[in-house]
C-alpha cells in the first residue's frame, strides 16, 4: 500500500492524473484517493490548496460517501483522459 502524501502543496490538475494514474498501476487503492481527498477538503492547517474549481469538484467527489462507490478503474481512466485534455 502506497500513500499519498503532500506536504504544503498547490493540488494541480497534473498532480490529479498522477494519482488517477498510480491508482490504473494498482499502486494505490480506492481507500488511499478518498483518504487524500478528506486530508485536503478537510484541512484544518491550510496545507494544501486546490489550482481551481475542476480540481476542488473532483476531490469533494472522492471525498463525498455517496459518490465513492463509483472510484473504479473506467471512471478514474475516464476522469484521467478528461484531465490530459484539458491540460493539452
């Protein structure tokens, strides 16, 4: 099991498509990307902050219970292409 640990940092859109992909490489679970995503929406000490609203409405997504059912390997593919996309 591999964490994901940032300290003090800017959550980018590029730091989102490693995680979506660290999850594809099996190298990270479902449990580690909503653990990450309570640590930053719920972050007491100002450590992380979000580049925009894309990145703050995905984590709020793998944070929110009643969506975490559907963290899967076709919706963080699907949500990794989006991603790339608008980055290109």
């Amino acid at each position: 099991m591999s964490v994901i640990l940032f300290e003090d940092m800017n959550i980018t859109r590029g730091e989102l498509i490693k995680i979506c992909n660290r999850f594809l490489d099996d190298k990270i679970s479902k449990e580690e990307i909503i653990h990450f995503a309570t640590s930053v929406m719920f972050d007491d000490e100002d450590k992380y902050e979000c580049e925009d609203e894309i990145v703050e409405e995905i984590l709020a997504q793998w944070d929110n219970v009643h969506t975490q059912s559907k963290i899967n390997n076709r919706s963080i593919e699907l949500l990794r292409n989006a991603l790339l996309k608008m980055e290109s």
